[in-house]
C-alpha cells in the first residue's frame, strides 16, 4: 500500500501566514497547522485543498504551485483516531480570492467547525504565538516563511 498523501496549503499575505486548528480527529485537535487535507483516490493535490478549502472555509483556493521539499509523517491519523501509517505532506503555494477581503486580525475565513475551530493570520517573524503546532507544519512553517522572505515575485503577488 502506498502512502497517503496530504496536501497542505501555504497561503502568506502582506509577511502573515494563514494558519488554522484542528479540532478533529481527537488524536490532533488543539494543534495547529497549515490547513490542507488527505487526497482522496483518483483525486489531485490541488482539488484536495480546493475542496477543502470550500467545505472548512466557505471560499475558494487558487493553488499556484508545490513549493518545498515532500515532508514524511510517521503517522496519518483516520478518522476514528486510529493511525493509518506513514504519509507523505506536500506543501502547496495558494492564494485567496483577490476579490475578497477578510479581517486578518479576526482570522478570517473562519472555520466552519468541523475539522477546524480556529484561524489565525500569524507574522512570519512569531510562528509561536500560537501552539502546540503539530512537529512537521512547525518545521514546514519556518522554511515557507524564509521562501516567502526571499521571493519578491510572492510578495507581490499577496
């Protein structure tokens, strides 16, 4: 059986970075991470965290492209809390609508409380002012925060 892959969502505007938390399953709820998903057979990266997006967030995703190395989880937790092995993260640069605006300050989108129950719109200089993090999105959050400060292009483009 091949790892599950899960995608996950680097969405950075104006040196903030989109972060949100898990409220299931119970094995990781209360930690934070970037927001993406499990993609689903038969199913692309970038469809996955669309869809997620539209179902958790009540709003569209652009996905512009991979960036990063693949990150290797030990374990992938079901639904019902159990482990389903290893998995392989994949870190995707994505933007909101350019059309929409949200209060940063207020974590906006908000989750609709099912898998997420908080947002937050962190300065990539103090990725601890929230926590716990789940170990590799806080070690995936570091290396996106110096992609996004050396790349004027995504500055600009957030």
């Amino acid at each position: 059986m091949s790892d599950v892959v899960v995608a996950g969502a680097a969405i950075v505007r104006d040196f903030r970075i989109f972060v949100a938390r898990r409220s299931r399953p119970q094995s990781v709820s209360g930690y934070w991470e970037l927001p993406g998903d499990e993609v689903r057979p038969g199913e692309e990266e970038h469809d996955a965290l669309q869809r997620e997006f539209t179902t958790e967030f009540g709003v569209s995703l652009r996905c512009v492209d991979r960036i990063l190395s693949d990150q290797r989880l030990q374990s992938w937790p079901a639904e019902d809390g159990e482990s389903m092995g290893a998995a392989t993260l994949r870190v995707w640069r994505c933007q909101l609508p350019s059309e929409s605006t949200f209060d940063t300050d207020l974590g906006e989108p908000r989750p609709n409380m099912y898998s997420y129950d908080d947002a937050r719109w962190l300065d990539i200089d103090d990725l601890d002012a929230v926590g716990p993090w789940r170990d590799a999105d806080r070690l995936l959050a570091d290396d996106i925060a110096q992609y996004y400060r050396s790349d004027d292009i995504w500055q600009a483009a957030d």
